[in-house]
C-alpha cells in the first residue's frame, strides 16, 4: 500500500506537496519523512542520482521519479509492486504538469500547491488494492517496465549527505560548546573579583559603621 506522497523542486529541494493524511498508519512517520527530506536535500545538493530510483528503507520502499526538476516520491510497503508505485507517481506527475507546470519555478513557499493534495488523495486509492482489474491490467502491462530502474540502500543514498550534516552538526556543537565555556570563564571571573575583594570591603564597612558611630555618641 501507498503510504506517503511527497513532491519537491530538485533545485532547492522545496517541498511542494505532502499527502496531508500521509503516514498516520505508519509508526515513526516522522523518520521516514526526515528520510525523506535529506534525499531531497541530497537531490539538491548536486548529487548524481538516477531519474528513476528505488530505496529501501526498514520495512518500506521509497520509489521516486524525476521530470522537469520536480521529485516525485512515494513510500509504500515492501511487498507493494514497483511497477504500480513507478505508475502511481507517472499518474501524479502528468497531472501535476499540466496543473502547476508553469508556476513551479516561481513557488517561493512550501507546500505551495497543497490543494494538490486532493488528487493525490483520489489517485491513491486506485491503486490501493493490488488485486483489483484495473491494478493486474497495469501489472501486465509491459509497455511500462521497472526491471532497469536501480534499487539501492537508504543509507548508502543518504551516507554523503549524512556526514555532511554531521560535521555541521559537530561544528555547531562546537561552537555552542565554545559559548557556554566563555560564559563560565566570567561566571568564575566574577566570582574571583568578589572573593578577592569582599574582605576588603567588608573592612571598609566595619571602619565606616565605627566612625559613624563615634561621631554620633562621642
């Protein structure tokens, strides 16, 4: 079964539309939509990936389509047919263009063409249930082949941009390790001033309260 819908712009890796019922049957959605993220991060970033791409994720399988710099991608079961998660994205995609095609350079914005959401929601059901006439009619379709589109692992597609985002992370780390450390050396600063001159000051008012004193009663 589909199980999440996600379209962005290749260039910046904007994203574009989400499925807005997208994942509420799926345990840490959330990760998979992280996934998800830092593969169109990575798309953006220049990385050399196929037009056409399956990955496995976990028990899931991110399939993906790429025309006219927008990503096309979809997560469904392991065991869902490639050959309808490719034809339920080329679905999308055909629709998409025709609907948006002119407007997807100048998105500023994300989700942007959310309201898309509602053919999505529509084009998903078709192809839910594999075992109905329509779905076997497109599995037997051999003008539609899936066989050369490449399968890879989620975290040998995502390792590059992984460590990059580790080094950031390891950078900012640093960095906030380096400010907190700053505040603590004049935290102790500050404390040092105040041991060094309490005395001295705690003198000073003992000699002031005494010459107070003498004068008023002497």
């Amino acid at each position: 079964m589909v199980k999440l819908t996600m379209i962005a712009r290749v260039t910046d890796g904007l994203l574009l539309v989400e499925g807005l019922d997208d994942g509420r049957d799926v345990p840490d959605a959330d990760f998979y939509k992280q996934q998800v993220k830092a593969l169109f991060k990575n798309l953006s970033s220049g990385q050399n990936e196929p037009s056409r791409m399956s990955v496995e994720t976990g028990p899931y399988m991110f399939h993906y389509i790429i025309e006219g710099r927008v990503c096309y991608l979809t997560m469904s079961d392991h065991a869902y047919p490639k050959k309808l998660s490719f034809q339920y994205l080329e679905d999308l995609k055909n629709e998409f263009e025709r609907v948006y095609g002119n407007q997807i350079e100048t998105a500023a914005r994300p989700y942007a063409f959310i309201k898309f959401d509602t053919f999505i929601q529509k084009t998903k059901k078709l192809y839910q249930d594999t075992r109905t006439q329509r779905n076997i009619a497109k599995l037997n379709d051999e003008l539609y082949e899936v066989h050369q589109i490449m399968t890879r692992n989620v975290q040998e597609v995502l390792g590059v941009g992984e460590k990059l985002d580790h080094a950031i992370q390891m950078s900012s780390h640093l960095t906030s390790e380096s400010r907190i450390y700053a505040e603590k050396a004049k935290d102790l600063n500050r404390q040092a001033l105040i041991r060094k001159w309490t005395p001295v000051a705690v003198v000073l008012g003992v000699v002031f309260l005494l010459l107070w004193f003498r004068k008023k009663f002497w």
